[in-house]
C-alpha cells in the first residue's frame, strides 16, 4: 500500500514555487504564464513572505552547492 504522507507541506512547495519566479525575474522577464501564476501565489494565505524568503535561501545556497549539514560529516 502506497503512504499518502508528504514530507513538505503545500505552503512551502508554493513557497518555493513563488522563490523561483522571483529569481528568475532577476535574470530575465517574466512571461504571461509566469505573471499569472504570481498573482496566485500572492493571493494565497499560506505563501508568506517569510516563507519566500526562507525558500530563495533555500534555492540559492543550494545552487551555490552548499548543504547547511555538510560542516558536520
């Protein structure tokens, strides 16, 4: 039997989805696609701004290659 437990919740993975447009923004404009769905994740209560900013540290140390437990193994 498959487990339906997930280990993150939707308000992080949209969190994480709103991080991504914003770096990209930085790189490039957005398309049609890109603004509408932005203005989604805006609108939703769970998509925080603490939680964007949580997930572009996220996204950027881990494009860097750095692991926050890497210094411990």
């Amino acid at each position: 039997m498959k487990s339906t437990f997930r280990s993150e919740s939707q308000c992080w993975r949209k969190s994480r989805i709103a991080a991504r447009l914003l770096l990209k923004k930085q790189r490039q404009s957005w398309s049609a696609r890109d603004q509408r769905l932005a203005v989604l994740l805006a609108e939703d209560p769970g998509v925080t701004n603490r939680l964007i900013d949580q997930a572009v540290s996220f996204l950027t140390a881990r494009k860097n290659g750095y692991r926050l437990m890497d210094h411990l193994y």
